[in-house]
C-alpha cells in the first residue's frame, strides 16, 4: 500500500561486509521525486519523509538486524497542559493524543524516533507521505552506481507497526548461540 493507515514495520537481518563505501546500500526504498522512504547503508540507517529525516548511526559490524516501525497509532496521554500565564498544570479532561511516529531498531534495541506530522481526525485526515512506488534495491543505490557487500539473511514485512516487545522476539529468535 502507498500510505498505510495504521503503519507497517520493516525488518531486515543481515551480514555487512566492508566493501570499502561508506555509501554501499544494503537495502533502498526511497523514492526518487520526492525523496521520501527508507535505506541502509555500511554505517547507518535512513528514513525520509516529506517533514522529517531520521538518521541511526551505527558502529562497523558483521551480522545486524535494522527495523523501520512507522506507527500512525501510537497515542500520549496529556495529563498536563499549559496555562493562561504559562505555567505546566494538571488537564482537568485529561485525554489520549494521536503520536504518530516513526522508530528505528539496531539488533532489538529502540535507537531512534521522528514524529509524523499527520493532521486532521476522521474524513478528513491527512497523513504525511511515506510512499514509495520504485522498486526495492538490495546491494545498490537507485543509481545503480555503487554496490554493497551483503549478505541479506531475512527481511520480513508487517502491514501494522510492531511494538517494542515484538521487535525484540524477532531478533532473539533469530538470535545464534
């Protein structure tokens, strides 16, 4: 799907080998006009969208597992709201905000998040754009100009986000002993 409602979840485990580029893709899903989406290269992971770039950096490694989590789901609950004079007091009709976000992953662990910036309820909801209609590229960037050295051991996709708890299953069960 172009812009899923709910979110989705990108997972991908697999082997790094320097190939000497700093820029040697492991997988690219962006978009070339605009450039929205999400890649990995040798040293970290990248989101895009229209409002926000979410970078993840991380360090020279072998075996790796990267999750993209885009949750258009995820609420806050505003306990507290600001005053007439500015001051933090307590809602007195405390209520659940829409959070949308989105969350980066390295080996199981919560590393990084961006906000979405949807707008409007209901009808007339807008969702900002993370679509992506090229094509998925393992080893090479859109260009075709620079390929990695990688070993690609799973890539599963969710059609909802995953919580953190489900992210971290992913990774144990694949863990090796």
């Amino acid at each position: 799907e172009t812009n899923v409602l709910e979110g989705f979840t990108f997972d991908i485990s697999f082997k790094n080998y320097n190939s000497g580029i700093a820029e040697a893709r492991v997988v690219d899903c962006m978009g070339t006009d605009p450039r929205i989406g999400f890649y990995i290269d040798s040293e970290m992971a990248v989101a895009k969208t229209d409002a926000n770039e979410l970078r993840t950096y991380f360090t020279d490694r072998t075996d790796m597992r990267v999750t993209f989590v885009v949750n258009r789901t995820s609420t806050y609950y505003e306990e507290y709201i600001i005053d007439e004079n500015g001051y933090s007091v307590l809602n007195p009709n405390p209520t659940y905000k829409p959070n949308p976000m989105i969350q980066t992953y390295i080996d199981g662990i919560f590393t990084d998040v961006a906000m979405l910036s949807d707008s409007g309820s209901g009808n007339s909801k807008i969702y900002e754009s993370f679509a992506n209609t090229e094509k998925v590229l393992i080893n090479t960037d859109k260009m075709k100009e620079v390929f990695g050295n990688n070993e690609i051991k799973s890539i599963r996709i969710y059609n909802r986000p995953l919580d953190h708890e489900e992210v971290l299953q992913n990774y144990m069960a694949d863990f090796d002993d």
